[in-house]
C-alpha cells in the first residue's frame, strides 16, 4: 500500500572484473544506489499506481548494464489478488457484474475468505437461469498485439457447477481464448492461454455464471505476459512452465513430457541463501510460498551436483 516500505532487490554479475554499484530507478528517477552485495534498497511509494523499475549496474566509472523493466503495481484497496489492470480501478471497482433479466446476484467482497484467507470477490446468485450467460463477472485488461498470455485464476463454490471463462476483445467481443470450467466446493487453481491477434489493445475477461443458486469466490487472478524479461511464467525452453507471477501463497510448477523422473527445486534468495527444497512428485507441483517474505527470488530446479533451470518469480 502507499506509505510501506518495498524491499527491491537485484542481482548483478561482471565476469571480467567487479560491480562497483547498482543504482535503482523508479519511473526514470533515481531512486536508490547500493555499492556491495546483495544490492537492494527500501521504496517507499507515495500513492497507488503502476510504476516501472529498472536498475544499472556500473562495472566501471561511466560505465554500465541496464536492466529490462519490471512493472509493480501499489494497492490501497482490498489487495492484488482481486487485480489484472490496476488502471481500471480498485478492490470491487476493478470489477463489473452484468445481470440478465430476470435473473438476480450479488457482488461484494468477502473480507476473511476461505479461499485465500484474504479477500476475494464474492458472487451469490439467488437466481441464474439455466444459461451460463444470464449473469457474468467481468474486468478489463490491457493486452498487446502478437504477444501470448498466461491467465490463471483460483475459484470455490458453494455447490457443484459449471462456469463459462473467456477473454475477448472489447471493441468487438473477438474471442481469443474461452473454456468451460467445472466449479466445485474444493479450491481449484484454472490456467489458460491465449495470443492476442487483434490490433486493439483492450480485452474483457468475462466469469459467466448461471444455473442453480451459489456463492462464488475467485482469488489470485494473474495475467502473465509470456516472455516478459526476468518475470516470465513460462520456460518452454526447459520444459518446465512456472506460474503465477508474482505469487501469493502458492507456486505452481507444470513439467513437460521432455522432464523424467523427480526433479528437485530450490527456492533461493537474491545472496543465494537456499529457503525452501523439495521434490517434483507430479505435475503440477504447487509449492506454498507463505513463509517468504516479499520480494523477488530464483527458483533453482535439478539438484545441487546437476542443475537444471533457473526461474525469478516474485512474492507479493
């Protein structure tokens, strides 16, 4: 929230010589400098926004790297599990419930939430119809030609049902990507991927509900940009698929046909002191990340003789 102090951290390395220090910048402004390892800074945002990060290692007087950019978002609303596009507004203004008539539901937000134990947007339909598309949950994100996403979102009903999700264009409803979901009363982590090939920049993410009356709770709603510089969710390269990101509580770890047997995994933070290890029995592989504290970390797969792929993610 506005006012809290972010730790923001980065790695460098010179394999010719020394870092003599890493300066960090917030929106073009210098905001902060670190002369030695690990390089970070405290950030104290002044109000809610999207902001963008990036840093500059000097190896040498007058010389220096930049970094790709990272976008943070800065919440004083309910919290960034209910987010894609801060832009679009704040906690229950972020979203838009869209009712059919005759047909009747509630939207709010459920403060203390079984789902995440946080808040999460809370749809009760008192009267739905039989057609998945009396009554839907809807928010608008930004998208950009030619790029590919990773949408994933978690969900928990009251009572066993069927959902309609899809994400379109909001000019014209082009659709670039729906699927019908099976709700239930356990929690239940949905993915989807989709390439936006539309020259418009606006989607609409639409959660279309209807049939029997229920309570519906969705949580940690993520759009991933795929191949975004250091903060991406997908690693086709290595077979392995790592999602969301940022994370809250959990992170998620898909392997591909191309990874046998168990590999291990290795949560490090950025002065590469190991936090959490385990095993990848089955796909995916959901690691809680509730005791980590925020801010950015790598996760290592393969083991410490052999390793495998190296991924950032951020804990938010």
């Amino acid at each position: 929230e506005p006012g809290d102090s972010v730790m923001v951290e980065a790695m460098a390395e010179n394999s010719s010589g020394t870092i003599e220090k890493v300066e960090f910048y917030v929106d073009e402004e210098k905001a902060g400098v670190a002369g030695e390892p690990p390089y970070h800074f405290s950030w104290f945002p002044s109000s809610r926004g999207r902001y963008t990060l990036r840093t500059r290692a000097y190896s040498s007087p007058g010389s220096f790297n930049p970094s790709e950019p990272v976008y943070v978002s800065v919440y004083d609303g309910p919290g960034p599990n209910l987010i894609i596009n801060p832009e679009f507004g704040y906690g229950t203004e972020a979203w838009k419930l869209d009712i059919k008539k005759p047909w009747s539901a509630v939207f709010d937000i459920d403060e203390e939430s079984p789902l995440s134990g946080n808040h999460s947007a809370r749809v009760r339909v008192e009267n739905g119809g039989s057609s998945l598309g009396n009554i839907s949950l809807q928010q608008r994100l930004y998208l950009e030609q030619g790029k590919s996403y990773r949408l994933s979102l978690r969900t928990r009903s009251s009572v066993g049902r069927k959902a309609l999700l899809s994400v379109s264009s909001q000019e014209d409803r082009y659709m670039y990507n729906q699927s019908v979901l099976n709700l239930n009363t356990e929690e239940n982590t949905i993915t989807s991927e989709f390439v936006c090939n539309r020259t418009d920049y606006l989607g609409l993410l639409e959660l279309f509900l209807g049939g029997v009356a229920a309570e519906v709770l969705v949580d940690s709603v993520y759009l991933v940009e795929q191949g975004a510089a250091g903060l991406t969710g997908d690693h086709r390269t290595t077979g392995i698929v790592l999602y969301p990101n940022p994370c809250h509580d959990w992170l998620i770890l898909e392997f591909g046909e191309e990874v046998t047997g168990y590999p291990g995994w290795r949560i490090l933070d950025m002065t590469g002191r190991c936090l959490a290890s385990g095993n990848g029995k089955g796909t995916p592989l959901r690691i809680d990340t509730r005791a980590l504290e925020p801010g950015a970390y790598v996760l290592m797969t393969g083991t410490i003789q052999e390793s495998g792929a190296r991924m950032y993610f951020i804990k938010h």
